[in-house]
C-alpha cells in the first residue's frame, strides 16, 4: 500500500514526498499540471529553507541574498538587516519545482497526472484518485480543493481586506545583494536578485489595479526599472486562507494548504519545506496528531509577526512609520529579520 498519498506536486508537495522517500516510505504525487509549475511568488528562499533543501539532496539555481532592505518607495530612506546564518536564495519558481521533481524521481517517488477529487477515509487508510493509501497529504495551494471539500476553510475575517500578489521579472542587473521591500501608503514591492542578469519584482496590494498602476506608487523603484524589459504579469489571491485544522484524520495539509497569513515576511516557501520534514516525521512515530502542534511551533513566528506587520500596515496612520521605525532602530530590526531567517 502506498505510505503516502500527496496532493500537488508543488515545493509543499515534493518536499513532503522527498522527506518521505528518504525515510524509506512508498510516495505517490498527484499533479494535473506538468513539469516545471510557475505561480506569483516572491521567489526568495530564507537560509533556513536553502539549509532544508540543502540537506534534502536538492541543488536549486540562483541568486544568493544576504538579508533584507526596507525602503520608503517615496523618499528611498531604508532599513538593513543582515543574516546570521549564511545567505538566503532568490530562486525562480520555476526553477526550484523543477529541482524538487528532479530529485523526487532519483529517489523513486512516481508523480501521476490527475486530480485527488473526493476523498474517503476510516481509521486504517484513505481514498483519493482510485488510489489508496495510508495517508494523504493535501498540497494543493492556497486553495485547497481538499480542504474545502473537507469543509475545513476556516472563514474570513470580517472587515479585513483581502490582499493580492502580483508578480513580474525584469531583465535587468540586481543593484543590492539583499531583497528590498518597498513601502507605500496602499502596498509592498518585493525586488528580489534571481541571476546576475534578472529580478523579480512581486507588489502585494489590497488594490485590484493593474501591475503597472501598482509599482508607480514606488516613484525610486519605477524610474530603476523605466528601460528594463518586463516579462508577463502574474497573480494570485486574496491570500490569507485559513484552515480549521492541519490533521483530519489520516489526512495532513502542508504548504499554503495548511493555512496562509500573507506573504509579507517571505517565508513561506521555508515554512513549507521545514514542514514537510515535521509531516513525514510524525507519520513515522505513529503520531500523525502530533503535526498540529509542530505545525504551530514551526510557524509561530511567521504568523506572529506577519499579523502585526499587517495590523500596522492597515492603519493610515501607522504605515507610514514602519520603515522609520526600523531604521531609528537596526538592532530590533534585525532581531525581527534573523527570527524568520
């Protein structure tokens, strides 16, 4: 019988499958989509994730980052915080799930074409796909077709606006070795180094504008980027998903599946890989229960601090201090930066 049955053959999902090839279990992915999947996304990886990757066996092209850069997109004042603990990676999306399914097929793990679809379950094993298996792993995105057909959507808050992604490359040089977010009154641009000849350029906004309307709001960033050739725009949103549980039964939800603030801090493709060790490990003990508080423990300083940031960014008269906040005081900065690194 398959060990583990994985929705989604995303970074979630073929980390989860490689965490459990190494450990010896038998790993079967279901993708509709074929082989290299782009999303909007940041496309930087904190060292904690490189590490994780690192240690997987996975060697994922890019460009190193050695911390983070806050900048007022009017006047251009800044905030650094450095790492600690070696470089993070810009990597584009591409590029990492191809590295992933790459070192998912050397270790064994088949990856079928189709959709989970209904799910059955009892207490020794779980349906999905015609498949059978001990357990399932939903990977499956923002999202989550499982989770809701499980109805396990947690609902969204009241009078909290919805946030959205918008993400496109430039062809042009990096200026910095670290990854700028740019600060307006209404939204975030993340710049991001891929390779010495292109960037990524991801604004996260409430606004439902087009992305050019968007990164005009960032008067020193739009002018760096005024001759640059852009590529296609992509999106995704709104972004925070909540879900009731991360264990339901024999099934397990990991990756943006399992629950997403924002993207404001980046962390979430090294949340989700870190995770998928914490799954596989849980299901080896026998505890797959246990996954609910690791999940917790391991994503408690990105939900905290991704709350507050949001709470100050949607008040009109807080937002406007945070990068003067941090640049009065580098120290605390920086703690807040390593946190998440």
């Amino acid at each position: 019988m398959i060990d583990l049955l994985i929705a989604g053959g995303g970074p979630a999902g073929l980390a989860t499958a490689i965490h459990g090839a190494l450990a010896g279990l038998e790993v079967v992915v279901v993708e509709p989509r074929p082989t290299p999947i782009d999303k909007a996304c940041g496309e930087g990886l904190m060292p904690g994730g490189v590490r994780h990757l690192r240690e997987l066996g996975v060697a994922v092209a890019g460009q190193p980052f050695h911390g983070i850069r806050y900048v007022d997109g009017v006047s251009g004042r800044s905030a650094e915080g450095l790492f600690r603990a070696g470089p993070g990676l810009g990597a584009r999306r591409t590029d990492l799930q191809a590295a992933l399914a790459e070192r998912a097929a050397q270790l064994g793990v088949r990856v079928l074409p189709g959709r989970v679809g209904q799910v059955r379950q009892d207490v020794h094993q779980v349906g999905a796909a015609g498949l059978t298996a001990r357990y399932l792993v939903a990977a499956d995105g923002l999202h989550s077709p499982v989770r809701r057909g499980l109805g396990l959507s947690a609902p969204r808050a009241p009078r909290r606006p919805a946030r959205y992604g918008l993400r496109r490359h430039y062809a042009v040089a990096p200026w910095s070795d670290l990854v700028e977010v740019h600060w307006s009154q209404r939204c975030e641009a993340y710049v991001t180094p891929l390779a010495p000849d292109r960037i990524g350029v991801a604004v996260l906004t409430s606004d439902q504008a087009p992305f050019d309307v968007q990164l005009a709001r960032f008067p020193v960033l739009s002018e760096r980027l005024a001759a640059a050739a852009g590529t296609p725009v992509r999106g995704a949103g709104p972004l925070r998903q909540g879900a009731r549980v991360r264990v339901a039964g024999r099934v397990l939800f990991v990756g943006d599946a399992a629950g997403y603030v924002d993207a404001l801090t980046g962390e979430g493709l090294t949340l989700a890989v870190t995770a998928a060790g914490e799954l596989v490990r849980c299901v080896l003990a026998g505890r797959p229960h246990a996954y609910e508080q690791a999940w917790r423990d391991l994503s408690r300083s990105y939900r905290t601090l991704t709350a507050s940031l949001l709470w100050a960014r949607h008040r009109p008269r807080l937002a406007p201090r945070i990068v003067p906040l941090a640049a009065r005081l580098p120290r605390v900065f920086t703690r807040a930066v390593n946190l998440l690194a």
